[in-house]
C-alpha cells in the first residue's frame, strides 16, 4: 500500500490571530519533526504514530 506524502483534498490550513492550525489526515507514522515551530501536535478520532516530536511539544489525542 501507498501512502500519501503530500497534502490531500482533505487536509485545512486555518491560520489568525496568532494561531494557525494545520488539519491533516493520515494512516502512516506523522514524522513531527517536518513542522517547524509546532507547539501542539493533536490526533482526533484515529490515532497514528508520532515520530520526532521535539522537546517542549504536546502531543494528545
């Protein structure tokens, strides 16, 4: 199976006042070392692994 590395026609940049959030939708492992100056890296309804999440970041589900 092939999995997708670029953005989908599901993924949202949603960005003001200060905070942007970044929605993205994937099966593989989220590689968190790809989002520079990530302070949350939240998962919602399927949790996936995450790999490289920086010192300092939250991760949740």
């Amino acid at each position: 199976m092939l999995l997708a590395t670029t953005l989908g026609a599901f993924d949202v940049i949603d960005g003001g006042a200060g905070s942007d959030t970044l929605n993205i939708y994937t099966a593989g492992t989220l590689d968190a070392s790809k989002f520079v100056g990530a302070t949350q890296v939240w998962q919602d309804t399927n949790a996936a692994d995450v790999s490289q999440l920086a010192d300092g970041v939250t991760a949740g589900l």
